[in-house]
C-alpha cells in the first residue's frame, strides 16, 4: 500500500509539470479564443498544421492522464479507508513509531489496553509506557523478525498489563530502519489464568502428597505419568524424574508388573473402572503389603480415554487383624462345637436365638436348629413349672431392673429333655452392648449338671443321718445345761419353801428353763426337718433383752455380759424362736471361749449396705440390714478353726458339741442374711449377723 502510495503521488506531480508546460507554450504563442497557438515562423500552411494537431495530441494525452491520475487518488483513497477500518476494528493493539521510537500512530483496541486517549499517546516515547524492568527488552522487540516476546505495560492507574507484542521494521529505499509497526494482544486474563493453574496444580499436588493412599497415572502403555510421595516410598524411589516414563515392570516381579498390567489395559480397553480389588505389593525393601486398588479411566480434554488413574491403600494391618479374628474365629468354633455346654446368642432386638451350638443335641436331646425355631417361649414351656418364675426372673432380670441394676447372671432350673424326663441344668449368661445404652444381644452357656444335683443331695441326705445321731447327743447336753438351772432352784425352793418374792422369782426360772428346754427340741426337731418356722415382725432388741434375761444365770460369774442396743433399731421380718436361737447360741459360744475372766458385748445398729460393703461378703445384698453384733476377749480361733466354725458339728470341745453355729449359719442363711467371723488366737472373736430391715423407722 506503501508502494501504491508513491507511485500516485509521483504520477500526480508528473502530470501537474506537464499541464504547467502546455499552459506556457499557449501563451508565448499567441492563443485567442480558440485560435491555434503560433510556434514560430511557419513556412507554409502544412507545417502550421500539422504542429496544431500534435499539440492537440499532447492536450489529450495529459487529459487521459489526469483522468488516470484521479482513478488512482480514488482507489488509494478507498483503500486508506479500509485499512484505516481494519486497524480500528481489530481485536488486538497497533502501534507506529518513528526512527526515534516516538508513537506516530495507534489503533484504539491499543489506547483502551492503556486506559488512555490517543492524544495522550501520540508523539510520546513508548518507553514512558513500558514496565521499567522491561524496557530493557523493547529495543529487540522493535526491531524483532518473525518473532515476538511478552512485555509489561503501565496503565493509566500504575497497573501493568501484559500483552505479546509482534513487531517489524518500517525500512526505506536502501533499507535503512525509518521506524517500526507492531501489534500488541493483551494477555493479562491469560496470565492470571495460568497464575490459577500453577496455584491449582500446588494445591493438587499437595494433597496428593499429603495423603497416606498411593496415588499414580499411567498413559496408554502403562507407563507412569504421576506418582505422589506416598507412592514413591513404596517404588523406592525420591523424585518423579526416578519414575516417569517406567512401568510397574521396573519396580515389581515380573508376576505382579504383568497382573497389574492386564488390568489396567482391560480398564482402558472397557472403561470400566477397577474398584476395591485385592492386590499384593512387594515393597523395594522385600516386605509384602496388601492395598486395596482403585482404578479408573482417564481422560483428556476431549473426552478420550489417555490412560489410567490408580489409587492404593495399605491393608495390611486390616488384613493381618482379619486372619487373626478368623484363627480366632476357628478355634471358638471348634472349641463350641466340641463343649459338652450349650452356648448361645440371643437377639434381644428380634428375641429369636442367631446361635446355638452343636453340642444342644447331646445335653437337650434337640438339634440346634429344633432350639432355634422353638425360641425362648418353646424353650420356656419345657422348664420345670415349679422353675418357670425363677427362669423368668432372670431371663428379664435386666428389664425388671433396669440397665444399671445388674442381677446375678446364673440360675438353676429342670429342663424336659427331649427323651422326656426332667434334668437340671445351670445357665449363666452375659450381654453385648452397642454404643448405645442398651444391650443387642445375650451370650451365655447352658450345662446339664443333673448328674452334680443328684450327688450333692445324696451328700445332704447322709449329712442330715450323721446329724441325726449326732443332735440326740446334743440335746442330751443341752438338755442337761437346761436342767441344771432347774434343779439348782428346785433345791433352793425346798430350803426356803416360803411364798415370798424370791421364791416366786425362782419359780418362774424354774418355769421358763422348762419352757425354753421345750422350744429346744422343738427348734432341733425342726432343723432335722429341714428347718420349717414361721416369721412376724421382729424387734432384735427384745429378743437380745429377753434372751440374755434367761441365759445370764447359766453364766459363770466370772463373766459378766453388757449390752449396746441401738434405740431406733429397724425390725425385721423373722421367726422369733430361731432369732432367740442365734441371739443363745452366740453368746454361749462366746462364753465358753472365755477361759478365766472375761466380758461378753452384745451390740446392735442399723446399717445401710452398699455395693462396695458386699465385696468379699458373699449372700450379703444391699440395702438396709440390721447388725447383731456378739464379741468377746476370750481364747480367739485360729485360721483352720475359723474356716470350720460353721461345719455341721464341728466342735473343739468334745462330740456332740458345735450344733449351735451350725443353727446358727442355717438360720440366717434362711432369712436371707449373712453372718460374718473375725478372730485372732489370743485376742478375741467378733461375730457379725446381717438381717434385711423389714422397714426402716425414723430415717431421715
């Protein structure tokens, strides 16, 4: 365009001399009107002639030509016009500078990069617009062939804006450089957008390193194209130099690199992803591992299958703990399947039975499967009826009771057996817990313990026939203690014989001896029937006051005997006859443990049980008791004779002696207490007697 540009105007300026020309050589000759125009002396008429005509040749000619001349003006003129548009309508910046680097011209798009009027920019340097470290670079961008480079520029407001700037040399005639041209497309978004990037592929990459999974990409051919830190340690290796561009046949035996390979190309194959598979690793050091993979497509930007993700995670201790929990598994059942006991597991959710084990055919005489689809409700219909409450009891101990109330977790009950008699069995039983509060289920074992029910009742059977024998030995001396006493007033009475108040008094000893040896055979009566009495509220305190009233004159007088009675005692529910049997029969032991002088204290008190009382003190329940309490400062016992004491007849004295702690021991045992020793040779003995309070008065 250049080009044409010179050649108009140099056509232009030819055309204009020439018209100048013709205009002078009209004049010197003479024109008037439109007479021809004289060139000098003219031989004849010819030669006039002919010079007129070859002036009006050249006038002709000069008029095509500045008719050609303006044809060209005019297409010069339309051309500027559309450059002029294209420059105003492109999307990038343009820009023409001088010789001295001064702007001579710039396109809009390139004033708006700048957020400036174009007045502002023209005839100023364009380095005043430049970022000051890059001016260095625009001198070879100016006069850069075919090539391009990235500069910062300053906005109006001090910001810069990057743009790629193209440039060419304007050069003249001999090619020397009379300024340049360029174009400048602004690249900020891009550069953020790839300052985005970079941020998102640190962010990427960090979580990818910071997790504890093996995180990898491969290509088509399986060879790595990313790995994380995680994955690395396991190939051994410290950078992604180590790694890109190899395959898992670098790393693993030849076994595993070709396992891992077939699945991998059938994923790219399929695009099906590879999920929670199994798989073995056998890390640089030698030690084997177990992951869990994940393996998926990936794609690129087009939606094209260009290899494969992978992630792995470590196993190994979860697959160490599962072949624990099986072995373990194992030997329980085998260890359930060979137990002569029932074991099983009730769901307490469904209430139906999820186990029982094999071993129900022997003991029950029902398979498993009979005892599973019988139920606890078939199962309870095959209990003993006179065992039913009892086996109810503590099936619902817990929800009778509550979850923080725990009953005991064994019972004793006859169960049909399938042959069709009743057996005895003793179940116990434990419950599972979710992280709830209440129980999901119950465990427990089930054993036929007929064969120990029959021989501890042939024990009892002949221990009750050595008593026997043994209490008529010791009724007899009791009976004798008893008739001392009646015997010694008798003798009284008849060397007094007169009806005053002593006399009465002694008749009525001699009456009540009678009366008490008389409730003694009952009492021993009883006790050989098994211990039958009848109970009514009590007050121990009467009891001790009305007994030790009967029992201080069988005492030597070398002993005296006191008491400590607690005057707001609770009573109880007991049969008084056996309560005056215990109150008797520990402080007669207590007295006869007292060689020489000595003093005897009977004690009561209320005490209210708690859970950590009943420890060590077995059949000691919680709740309020009431504590009879006997201690002397005799002999004492020593350990062998304190774990005795309370044997059937077992006596330091002599045959037929030791019936009265046995009583004792039974007595309390039926009226659901505990008593409770505690001795030392030399020291003493205290003896300790707990009874559940019927209720509880003057409690605050």
């Amino acid at each position: 365009m250049a080009a044409l540009r010179r050649y108009a105007e140099g056509r232009g300026a030819f055309l204009r001399q020439e018209a100048n020309n013709v205009s002078a050589a009209g004049h010197k000759g003479g024109f008037v009107g439109d007479s021809a125009p004289s060139f000098g002396a003219v031989p004849d008429g010819t030669a006039a002639s002919g010079d007129l005509e070859a002036l009006r040749a050249r006038v002709l000619f000069l008029e095509r030509e500045a008719h050609r001349r303006q044809l060209v003006e005019d297409a010069l003129k339309q051309s500027e016009e559309r450059y002029r548009m294209l420059v105003e309508a492109m999307n990038e910046g343009l820009g023409v500078l001088d010789e001295t680097g001064s702007i001579i011209y710039i396109n809009d798009r390139f004033a708006r990069m700048l957020d400036r009027e174009r007045q502002d920019l023209l005839g100023r340097s364009i380095l005043d617009f430049v970022q000051p470290q890059h001016r260095d670079l625009f001198p070879l961008a100016t006069t850069a062939r075919g090539g391009s480079c990235q500069l910062n520029f300053l906005r109006k407001d001090g910001q810069p804006v990057a743009a790629l700037v193209s440039p060419a040399p304007l050069e003249g005639p001999q090619g020397e450089v009379r300024g340049s041209f360029a174009v400048f497309t602004d690249i900020s978004k891009l550069k953020e957008a790839e300052k985005a990037l970079a941020k998102e592929r640190n962010l990427l990459r960090m979580l990818m390193d910071s997790l504890p999974d093996h995180i990898y990409m491969k290509d088509l051919e399986s060879r790595f194209i990313n790995s994380n830190v995680s994955h690395m340690n396991v190939l051994g290796v410290s950078s992604m130099a180590d790694i890109i561009g190899k395959t898992d046949f670098d790393f693993f035996p030849h076994d595993l690199a070709d396992e891992y390979y077939r699945n991998e190309q059938e994923v790219i194959a399929t695009g099906h992803p590879l999920l929670d598979k199994v798989e073995q690793v056998v890390h640089k050091s030698g030690e084997t591992h177990w992951v869990m993979t994940f393996k998926a497509p990936l794609h690129d930007a087009e939606g094209n299958i260009a290899g494969i993700i992978g992630i792995s995670r470590d196993i190994t201790e979860l697959r160490r703990a599962q072949m624990a929990l099986r072995e373990s598994e194992e030997q329980f059942r085998l260890i359930l399947e060979n137990s002569r006991d029932i074991a099983y597991k009730l769901n307490l959710a469904t209430g139906n039975y999820d186990y029982v084990s094999p071993s129900a055919a022997t003991v029950s005489g029902f398979a498993p499967s009979d005892i599973m689809a019988m139920g606890p409700k078939g199962y309870l219909q095959r209990v003993h009826p006179e065992d039913r409450q009892k086996f109810l009891k503590y099936r619902n101990r817990y929800a009778n009771h509550g979850f923080n109330n725990a009953q005991p977790n064994q019972v004793e009950y006859r169960f049909q057996h399938k042959a069709g008699a009743y057996r005895w069995y003793a179940e116990s039983s434990a419950f599972l817990w979710d992280d709830g509060s209440s129980p999901t289920a119950e465990i427990g074992t089930i054993r036929d313990v007929s064969q120990s029910k029959e021989a501890e009742q042939a024990v009892l059977v002949a221990s009750r026939m050595e008593a026997t024998a043994t209490l008529a030995r010791g009724i007899a001396h009791e009976f004798n203690n008893l008739m001392v006493g009646v015997l010694g007033n008798a003798q009284l009475l008849e060397l007094r014989l007169s009806a005053d108040d002593n006399s009465l008094r002694m008749l009525r000893a001699i009456g009540a001896s009678a009366q008490q040896a008389s409730e003694l055979a009952q009492k021993m009566l009883a006790f050989a029937r098994g211990g039958k009495y009848e109970t009514r509220i009590v007050d121990i305190n009467e009891v001790v006051r009305n007994t030790l009233q009967l029992e201080k004159l069988s005492f030597p007088p070398r002993i005296t005997t006191e008491t400590d009675l607690s005057p707001d005692l609770w009573p109880i529910t007991a049969d008084p006859v056996q309560m005056s049997q215990v109150v008797m029969s520990l402080s007669l032991n207590a007295a006869e443990a007292i060689k020489e002088t000595g003093k005897i204290l009977v004690a009561t008190r209320n005490v209210d049980v708690d859970a950590a009382y009943t420890l060590g003190r077995k059949g000691l329940s919680e709740g309020p008791h009431v504590c009879l309490t006997v201690r002397d400062d005799g002999e004492g016992m020593s350990p062998d004779t304190k774990t005795r004491i309370f044997e059937p007849f077992f006596s330091t004295k002599f045959p037929g002696r030791g019936l009265g702690l046995a009583a004792v021991y039974g007595i309390v045992k039926n009226h659901g207490g505990y008593i409770g020793v505690s001795s030392e040779s030399g020291v003493g003995t205290v003896m300790e007697v707990y009874l559940p309070a019927a209720q509880a008065k003057n409690r605050d």
